[in-house]
C-alpha cells in the first residue's frame, strides 16, 4: 500500500538524531515547557522573520489565544472561508463570536478579498453584529491573498489572522504571511508538513505586548509584568484573567527543532513532486494546483479536482491509492455552523470545490517510482 504521508521515511533519516533530543529531555526532565521549547520558539520566529513566537497545545488554541487576548466576543464578527477545517470557525463560538462565511477563489481555494469585502459591508449595513477579525486559511499550504487582505482589514479597522496550520513556511514574493498579519498561527499535528509526534501549535508575533498577554492567557491567565507580580511567588499563582491549560510538551519541542533543521529542504522536495503531479496529470482532470502569483505552496496536500471524484476515488482505492476529500463539506452546510451568516450571494465556488477535490499521496520523500504509479492509475480511470 502505498501512504498517504510518509512519516516513516522521515523517521529513518532523522531517527538517531531525534531519539537523542527525546533522551535529552528524559534526562533534564523538564517535561513541560522545557528549554527546548523557549528554543523552539525562538527558531520559529526567525524562521518566518517575525520577532516573536509562542507555542501552545494545538493549533485550534493557536486561533483561540488572539481572539482572546483581543477581547472579541459577543456581538462581535469573524470573518472566514467555509472550505475549511472546522477548527478555522469553531474558536469564534468559543469566544461568544459568531463566524460569517466566506466564499474563496476557483484557483487557489484561498479566501476571495472581493468577497470578503461585500461581506464586512453587509455586515456593517444590518448593524447587528461588529466586524473585528479577519481569519485567511493558507489552505493546502499555500499563502492567502495578503496584500489585499491587509488592504481590506486596515481600511475597515479588522485584524487578520493567517491560519496557517497547512502553511507554515510558505510564502508570497520571498515573504512569509507575517509580514501582513497581526498573527500567524501554525499547527504541529503530525500530518502536517512541520508536525511533531502528538499535538501542538505555535502563534508567531511582532507585538510584544501581544505576546505577553498571551503567554498569560496559556498558563490559567497567570501574571505578568504589567500585570504587577508579587516577589517570591510563582507568577501561575497569581491569575489576571481567565485563561486555558495551552503549553507545549518538552518532547514534541525537542523533536520539532530536529524538523524544522531540515524543513527548507522539504519544502523544495514537496516542490518537486507537485511538479512532476502537475506534469503527468494537467490533462485527465479537471483542474490542477494553481499557486498565487509569487507564492510558494508547502504542499501540505495536493489537490486536484475531478468530475467524477467519488468514481476516481474508488478505482484509485481499488489499485490501493490512498486519497483524501479536504473536503467534502463545507462548514456552512453542517449542522453546528449552519445557522451562522454567509457573505451576499452565498458560497457557490464552496460548494462547487467540495463536490470535485480529492488530495493525492504527498511528502518529501514520495519516489519517483511510486509516484509514476500513482500518476498512471489517475490517468488509467475512464470515469
């Protein structure tokens, strides 16, 4: 069978080296917010150029920590695409917000800034809700429409948040997406291009402020510096505001620095095979991978689209081709988001996509042999 994300290629070339940064941690045993995490988190943030990072649990607490340390809450609006995961909207409801959908564009599946703005208008003229925040999705790892969504933001008074969980790395004319957004956050699930062995999640910053209050929101709302800390007492004992239990394990800390050492390289390999995907398969379907003038995708998946998805799917399954459906529907059309507002004209290009993408074997490591084979069973369904 072939997989779907290889991690166990990935494990054999940095095996010696991350069970010696797992051994370190084991002996120190600091478990929780060790060393390596305060390093980690410094390597993060020169990595995509920003002046800080803060790790956390996972990348659903990532979105919510801003939200939080912004004070959005009821009557408050969080604009979003639907063609999403659900953690993109859920932490609008977590706070007291609501989300309002967001169609995206046909090409790259990254939030459309004309829509988005006819929707932060419609909002404004019912009155009922205020808009406050922008959420773009780096979806399938390639970076959003930044220029513009600044633009936007800033002209409407919102801030913007890159989720970039699939993205991390990515970039847009030789930038990464913070040097647009208030925030970028990133997931570490182990699916993702830069994923650690369980959960966790990290906030990249330019704001210190920011970051304090976050750090606070992370650790039960403990105090801070501004928040006038009492000498001789440890700061978690001493709450400012309500808060969460949102720190990074020690280990996925010291695993994520052996990854990220070689993530640039990766990144160019992943490049590779979409490559060779767009080559070998621009002509059985419907649509390929189309990347944002001047971006550089992750890959986090790669996605094509396919009149007959469900009929691909099942001969791909039966010459035991892994696939994926990111994703089959969008949150406006469940149930839990259902009843939340939709920019004008509803979500047509949403719910088009949902019914035609199916995602292919891909990771840095996918051999050209294995690769062909995947390729000629695509081109091999007459569906």
């Amino acid at each position: 069978m072939i997989p779907f994300i290889d991690l166990a290629a990935q494990k054999k070339r940095l095996g010696p080296r991350i069970d010696a940064a797992i051994a370190k941690v084991l002996a120190h045993g600091a478990f929780v917010m060790g060393p390596e995490v305060r390093e980690l988190e410094a390597r993060l943030a020169a990595f995509c150029g920003a002046r800080l990072a803060l790790s956390c649990a996972n990348g659903t607490d990532a979105l919510a920590l801003p939200l939080m340390a912004w004070d959005i809450g009821p009557g408050d609006a969080i604009f979003c695409p639907s063609f999403t995961f659900a953690a993109t909207p859920e932490v609008a409801p977590w706070v007291g917000a609501e989300p309002v959908f967001v169609d995206i564009r046909p090409d790259t599946y990254t939030i459309d800034p004309d829509h988005l703005e006819a929707a932060i208008e419609a909002v404004q003229v019912e009155g009922r809700l205020r808009p406050r925040v922008v959420i773009a999705v780096d979806l399938f790892g390639q970076p959003a429409d930044y220029p513009r969504l600044l633009e936007i933001c800033r002209r409407h008074g919102l801030k913007l948040i890159a989720d970039s969980a699939q993205g991390f790395g990515c970039t847009l004319n030789g930038r990464h997406p913070i040097a647009w957004a208030d925030v970028v956050t990133t997931s570490f699930f182990p699916a993702k291009p830069l994923g650690a062995y369980g959960d966790g999640g990290a906030v990249l910053i330019n704001d210190p402020d920011l970051w304090e209050r976050m750090d606070s929101l992370r650790v039960h709302g403990k105090a801070t510096p501004s928040d006038g800390m009492i000498p001789g007492h440890d700061p978690k004992y001493l709450n400012a505001r309500v808060g969460m239990n949102s720190r990074l394990d020690t280990i996925q800390a010291a695993i994520l620095l052996e990854k990220l050492a070689i993530f640039e390289e990766e990144i160019v390999a992943r490049q590779i095979v979409a490559d060779r995907y767009g080559e070998g398969l621009g002509e059985v379907c419907l649509r390929t991978p189309s990347v944002i003038p001047g971006g550089q995708s992750t890959w986090a998946q790669y996605v094509v689209e396919h009149r007959d998805r469900d009929g691909l799917a099942a001969h791909l399954k039966a010459a035991e081709v892994p696939t994926a459906i990111y994703y089959p529907v969008p949150m406006h059309r469940q149930k839990p988001y259902a009843h939340y507002p939709q920019g004008p004209g509803g979500l047509p290009v949403s719910e088009a996509k949902a019914r035609q993408v199916i995602a292919l074997p891909m990771h840095a490591y996918l051999k050209p042999k294995v690769q062909d084979d995947v390729i000629e069973a695509v081109r091999g369904f007459n569906g």
